[in-house]
C-alpha cells in the first residue's frame, strides 16, 4: 500500500505557498541527492494513472519504471498545480527523450518514496550500470623493498635496555669425548625380550656421578608446616595372619590365701580411706546424671545453636517491634540500648522524606517522640518521649542513664529526665497506673503509654541553623573550657556534650549553670511559688534553668583546606579518655555513680581552679554530607590580632563520594575508625595522614551505616541500600564479606546497634525506612574471638599501613617518570620542529637562490643587464 499523501502535497492555496517556500530553500540550501535526479511524493491516484503502485507494479526487486513523457505533460496540464510532477515541469520539457525513468526508493534513501531521472546520463548509468574494472597484472612488475626511515628516539629504548636480560657469568663450557677406538665402529641392534626386565620396560636410571659436583644455588620448592608427627604401637605386630583361638581359666585364690590378705593392714588402711569418698561418689551418681554430655550443658551443641539440627552460623531474628499507631509512615534515625535496663531499647521516629513532600501543602503539626520498647511486651511501647520535632540523633549519658539528650531538626537540642519511669521500665510499675507526669494524647483515654515531655530545650537563635545529625557526650573523665581546652573533672559525671549539623558547624554544650547560684530571699519565694503553679506538665526541675535559654559554649567551624567555604559535618567521633587518676580518686567516683546529681545546684567552674590535661586528645574525625573525612582538632587558636578562631582542619580526603553516615572507634583499638558512605567503608588509623590503612571497592548498592562488634576485634557490620547485612572479617577474607544477609528487611535499613546481655547472647538491633525494629542474635561464631585476635588484628593494621606508604612511593615514582617521559617527548617535539624549520629555511633559500639566478638570466638574455665581465674590461 502506497504511503498517504501529506497534507503539503494536497491541492489549496495553503500548499501551493509551501511549495514556492520549499522551492526557495532548495535554491538556497545544497540539496542531499545527486542534481540528476529528484525525490518526488506519488499519491496512490497518480500511482494507478502511471501504473506504478508501490509493492505491485514496482517492487523492491524491480524498481524501474518508464514513464512516457507526453503523458507526465498531459497530466501536468489536466491537474496543473495539484500533479505531483508540477516540482519538475521544466526538466520534463527540456529532457530530450520520450521516456523518463522512475525508480522506486523503497529504502527511502533520499527522502521520498520514489525519485525522477532527470538526465539520459543518468538514465543509462542507472539502468546499465558499468562493470567493476578489472586490475591488471603486469607479468614485471617488480616489488621494491620500503626503506626504512630514520630512526627518531624517545626514550623507549632505555626501557627495552631496562628489561632486556644481559650475561652476568660467564658461559659454561661442555666437552664431548669418545673413546678413539670406537671411531667409525659398527653398531649392531638387536632385539631384546620385555620379559627379561622388571616391570617390563627398560629404564636408564641416573646415577651420582663422583667426578664432579655442582652447587646448587636456587632451588625452587613448596614447603608445608605441619604439626610434629609421631607414630606409635602397642601390643604384638601379627606378620602373618592365621586362624587360633585360646582357651583360659581363670585364677582364684584359697582360702588361705584369702585370709591372708583380709588381715593385711595395709588392705585395711586403704579401706578406710576411700570408703568415704567412694561413698560420695555414688551419691554424686544417684543425684547427677554422670553421662550427661558436657558439649551440650555448655551451650555448644546442635541443640544450643538450632532447633532443626542443624548448627546455625547466620543472624537468627529474636525480636520484632512496630507500632502502627506510631511508626507508620515514619522511618527510625537513631537507635540506642538502654545502658542498664535488659531488653529496653529507644527508637527516634521522624516522618519519611516522601511523605513530607505530600503533605508539604498541609499545615498539620504533628507530635514527634522517641518511643521505649521493651522484650516484656514488644506490641505496646512502654514509654514515649515528647519531641518538640523531629529527632535526628540521641543518646544516654553515660554517668546517668536517665538523662538523654537529642537533638531536632530544626537545629535546637533537647533534654529528657526519665528517673521517674526507671520502675516502669523494669516491669514493677502497675500498667495501669500512671505517674503524675503522664497524660493521653487523645481524650478518649483508650492511650495508656505513659508520656514524658522534654524537660529543657536550647534557645532556637543560638541553636544550629539547620538539622542536628549527631550527638557525642564528652566522658566523665576531663571537661573543656570555652575555648576547647581539655580541664579535669571535679564533678566526677558527664556534663558536656557535642553536636554537628550540616550548617558547617560544632557546637560544645554545658548541663550545668553558667553562673553561681546567688538568689535573694524574695527570688528564692518567688522560684517557689512558680514550682506550685499548676502547669499542663510536670517535667522534672533538674534542668529547668536551661529551658529556653540555653546557650553552646564555643562554636568550631570547619574551613576548607585549600579553597573558601566550610565543611558540613554530618557525623563525627571523639577519643574515649581514661583518667590516670589514683586509687582513692577513683574510688570515689565509683560511690559518686550511683548518686542522682542535681544539676540546677552545679555551676560551671573557672577554668583557672582547674587542671589541665594535657594528654587528652583533642582531635576528631568528622565526615561530611560530601563523602569527605575530615580530621581537625576542636582547640580554638589565636591570630595575631588576639582574636580566637577554629584550627584549619589536618587533612581531608574524599573518599566515599556521597553523604557519610557512619564514623565509629573501634571498642579495642582507640586509634581505628570505621567510616561507611556512597557505595563503600573505609578504615582510618590515627596518626597515618596519607589516607585510610583499608578502603573497601565500590558495590552495586549504597552502605547505609556500619559498626563494630563488641566482642570481636576483627568483626564489623555494614547495612546496605537493599535491606542486607554483610558481615566482614579481616582475619578471614578481606576482599568480600565473610558472610551476606540478604533480604533482612525489604527496605533501606538505617541503624545498626550492638549489645552485649550475657557471655552466651549477644544482640544485634537492625532499624529500616519502614519504622521496624529488628532484634537479632548474633551466632557464637561471630561472638567469641579467636587465640590472639586482637594482636593479629593489630599487625593486620600495620601491614596495611606499610602498603599505603608503599603505594604512595610508587605513585610518586609512577608521577616521576611520567613527567620525565613527558619532558622528553616534549625535547623531542621541540627538536624535531627546530630542525624541520631550519630544513623548510634552507629550501626557501635555495629556490630564491635560483629565483635570482633565472632572472638574472633572463635580463641577460633580453639585454637589459650587461655581462659583468665586459664592464670589467671597459
């Protein structure tokens, strides 16, 4: 079936407008087919008029088709404007043959559905096309070999010089001889019986020759080490097996014999003194099982591991938690276990970045919390913490559990007071009884988790100016002053803590009160009567001198190395301190634990009462929303005017390539961090500025987050972008994990946390973007660590700072020679072009040479200029 025609080719005044157009871009651009012919459009009616239907009378096979030309004329005249050859009116009347051939472009080669000749050239080229010449042999033709061109050196030969072998000894010498009387001897074969052999074949064994000996100087070998073994035997060694048998009696003793030995004392004695114990041991018996295997009472058996039978060496789930009253559409951002409480672990919910672009338009706040599950009951959370928005980091302290501190998206930190709920957490508390600082969210009192609002949040001017991503409290051992210098702790507890946010700031921040305490009796009254005012909620009045007001100490910002701009941190790690304080000191910090501070009684002391500590690392690792790692010291330095600024971080390398979500310090190694972000971990060692010591390859999905085992030092886990786990082993494989989890959730998993119960259980708590919560078990495998793990660990970390120390020499010697090879082709490319301009020069030179020659032959010859020896002769 022929193409439609378009709407340009129909009839109109509209198209013939088109036309003139389509004919002055011809004129004017340079057509894309040869000037012999012309693509031209057939409706189906001129088709049948021609008898030229596309398919049927013209195919692919025979595309040819002769017009007649008084029948195109005819029909330009008929339709005038409308007929498909009008384009081509005037190469009609002037082609100077009656037939015009038409071809049928079924490949659309030049545009069109079919194509005029317009020449008879053409024509015949077309229709009788030429045969492909043939080339000739010249019977003498002679082949000259190419001449080699001269030989340009860059360098190359110094590296064939370089590997190629050269003689270092002299070559060794051998002398055949033959006894002379064996000279042109005849040599006659025979045939010999196999049979007459061992083992039916000939064999020309080598033999130690005593003339002479060579040294052996190298010798290539595989060597094994294997335990000591000895062998050994016992009773009689049969040579011989044969069919005996023996027949025996046995031997009894008289009863002379008998009486003799019942009156020896030595009998008796003996008697005597294992009855007792012989008596126990039977009773031992009776009460205990004395066959019991001990592999199982161990806890190590099949049984232990798996009720299948089967021992189990992956991740077995223990516990799930979800709520959908509180989790749904939301996703966990950080996750802790409760320090003290067993099987009590906190969650911070924020809403999903998918469900806050829909409901973007909507101006619904809604209350964010920290939710409490508990293994006692993990459908019903046990506790709910009031977030005045969303919580992007928490954590407890670590001198006392029941203070928690977050920190909010829109850059402002919060403090909770959880003491009044210890008893409902550990279960001693009535479930349906509630403290006096709980109420319902919804009226209809169908709620009964107890909910807890913050007991203090900071001043939202002096806050972060975007989301807080990270939290850090400084240890019980050392606290710092305004300008980051590390001081000894008097108050023996955690009082200051850290945070960053991608606003390319850290902020230190103080629990304590800034200034002393010197209140008036009418102020004292008038605190008074303000704590027995009813308020909608009873918060705890520890830190209700912070609520509102509360300000950071210093502020550190992050200054790009070599360029303007700052770092934004999104993570960050401090070096655990411990304090070398004596025995007495350190006794009373032990009785000091367990009593509740009131921090609305503590106040900041001056740093000239304190002593510092000069031994406390004040450096940090930071990882930024650009995949970098950043490594600053938080000390604040002075210019030269006297005024204090932040250091200019150490180093920085851009590893990860897309936002960092995890810096962690190994429990065993204080100088070891893990870094996860974009598509790979990488393994940093304090004190090696030149990059991290192990730097995993890239992978298909993103690493989400990673930590450390807590009980093995070669151990560590990484989440990833498809809800696996991958558990990595340095001791075992170091190019892939020692083990893959695959589907442990069907979402982007966000939290990996640890926790150690007891010896023989050990958990791993797994969040995701869905708001789940996974509690796994951890196989004893992966919990108790190998003979001298640590020490192999640590060598390991060494060898992989001796390689990058390594690779880095390389590199530089790689970087050298480059420049080198560069350089000297560059000499090379100069030479070449001086020498090819001195060449072009000297030609120049010698046409004009014989320019002045030719012209001055030439005036010679016409007269004009006289030969020079006749006007030396006049």
């Amino acid at each position: 079936m022929a193409p439609k025609r378009t709407k340009n080719a129909t009839g109109g005044a509209g198209s013939k407008t088109k036309k003139k157009n389509v004919k002055s871009s011809v004129s004017v651009e340079k057509p894309d087919h040869p000037e012999d012919i012309f693509p031209i459009v057939l409706t189906s009616a001129t088709q049948e008029l021609f008898d030229c239907c596309a398919d049927e009378d013209v195919t692919g096979e025979n595309p040819y088709k002769l017009l007649r030309k008084d029948d195109i004329i005819q029909d330009i005249k008929r339709r005038a404007a409308v007929s498909d050859f009008s384009p081509v009116k005037q190469n009609v009347l002037d082609y100077p043959e009656d037939e015009l051939l038409l071809v049928y472009d079924r490949d659309f080669i030049y545009g069109q559905c079919f194509y005029l000749v317009l020449t008879t050239e053409a024509k015949d080229r077309i229709l009788m096309p030429p045969e492909p010449e043939k080339a000739e042999v010249l019977e003498e033709e002679v082949h000259k070999t190419p001449e080699p061109k001269q030989w340009i050196s860059l360098g190359s030969e110094l590296e064939i010089d370089e590997e190629s072998v050269k003689e270092t000894r002299e070559r060794l010498r051998y002398k055949f001889s033959r006894v002379r009387r064996n000279f042109m001897a005849s040599v006659v074969f025979s045939d010999r019986n196999t049979a007459d052999a061992k083992d039916s074949y000939l064999e020309c064994a080598s033999y130690q020759d005593s003339r002479f000996s060579i040294k052996q100087l190298q010798r290539d070998c595989g060597v094994h080490a294997v335990p000591t073994l000895q062998s050994s035997s016992a009773q009689t060694q049969w040579k011989f097996q044969r069919n005996m048998f023996t027949q025996y009696e046995a031997g009894e003793f008289n009863e002379d014999e008998i009486e003799i030995i019942l009156q020896d004392e030595t009998l008796k004695n003996f008697c005597n003194l294992v009855t007792p114990r012989v008596l126990k041991a039977l009773q031992q018996e009776q009460i205990n099982n004395v066959f019991t295997d001990d592999w199982h009472a161990l806890g190590t058996g099949v049984e232990a591991d798996d009720w299948c039978g089967k021992v189990s060496e992956g991740l077995m789930l223990f516990q799930a938690f979800a709520d959908q009253k509180y989790s749904k559409d939301k996703k966990v951002s950080s996750i802790n276990w409760h320090p003290t409480i067993y099987g009590v672990i906190a969650v911070a919910l924020t809403e999903n970045k998918e469900k806050q672009l829909d409901e973007s338009v909507m101006f619904d706040i809604r209350t964010s919390f920290i939710v409490f599950y508990s293994f006692s009951d993990p459908s019903h959370p046990q506790l709910l913490l009031e977030c005045p928005d969303g919580i992007f980091a928490f954590e407890f302290c670590p001198s006392d559990p029941n203070i928690i501190v977050g920190g909010c998206m829109n850059g402002q930190v919060v403090l909770w007071d959880i003491s009044k709920h210890v008893t409902h957490l550990q279960g001693t508390q009535p479930g349906g009884k509630k403290a006096p600082d709980m109420f319902d969210l919804e009226d209809n009192g169908h709620n009964k988790t107890p909910v807890l609002r913050y007991s203090a949040v900071s001043a939202l001017e002096s806050s972060h100016k975007a989301q807080i991503t990270d939290v850090k409290w400084l240890p019980p051992t050392f606290e710092v002053t305004g300008t980051g210098i590390p001081m000894e702790n008097k108050n023996n507890f955690s009082v200051q803590f850290v945070t960053c946010s991608p606003d390319c700031s850290i902020l230190f921040w103080d629990v304590r009160v800034q200034k002393p305490l010197t209140h008036s009796a009418s102020d004292r009254r008038h605190n008074v009567a303000q704590k027995n005012q009813l308020t909608p909620y009873s918060v705890s009045d520890r830190f209700k001198h912070l609520d509102r007001t509360w300000k950071p100490m210093f502020r550190v910002s992050l200054p790009r190395i070599n360029t303007s701009g700052e770092y934004a941190p999104l993570k960050i790690d401090l070096e655990p301190y411990a304090s070398n304080s004596n025995t007495e000191e350190a006794d009373k910090n032990e009785h000091s634990a367990g009593v509740i501070p009131d921090y609305s009684q503590l106040s900041v002391h001056s740093a000239k009462t304190l002593k510092p500590l000069k031994d406390v690392n004040t450096k940090l690792y930071i990882g930024t929303e650009d995949g970098e790692i950043v490594y600053t010291d938080w000390k604040m330095e002075k210019e030269d005017s006297g005024r204090l600024e932040s250091a200019k971080p150490l180093y920085c390398y851009n590893i990860h390539h897309w936002l960092v979500n995890t810096v962690q310090r190994s429990p065993f190694f204080k100088d070891i961090t893990l870094t996860t972000g974009g598509w790979n971990f990488a393994i940093w060692k304090e004190g090696v500025m030149d990059g991290p010591v192990i730097k995993s390859r890239n992978t298909e999905q993103q690493c989400t987050v990673g930590c450390w085992s807590l009980s093995r030092p070669a151990v560590f886990f990484i989440g990833k972008d498809d809800g696996s786990i991958e558990v990595w082993n340095l001791l075992r494989k170091t190019s892939e994990p020692f083990q893959t989890h695959a589907h442990v959730t069907s979402a982007r998993i966000t939290c990996i946390t640890p926790w150690i119960n007891s010896p023989k259980q050990h958990l791993l708590a797994v969040t995701d973007n869905l708001g789940m919560v996974r509690v796994f078990e951890i196989p004893r495998r992966l919990c108790v660590p190998s003979k001298n793990e640590a020490l192999n660990v640590s060598k390991y970390f060494e060898l992989g700072e001796e390689g990058l120390k390594d690779f880095l020499k390389r590199e530089e010697k790689w970087e050298k020679e480059k420049k080198e090879a560069d350089e000297l082709k560059t000499n090379a490319v100069a030479e070449k072009t001086v020498q090819l301009q001195r060449e072009i020069e000297e030609m120049n030179k010698k046409e004009y040479d014989e320019y002045l020659t030719l012209e001055e032959s030439i005036l010679k010859a016409m007269g004009l200029k006289p030969a020079t020896a006749l006007t030396l002769n006049t």
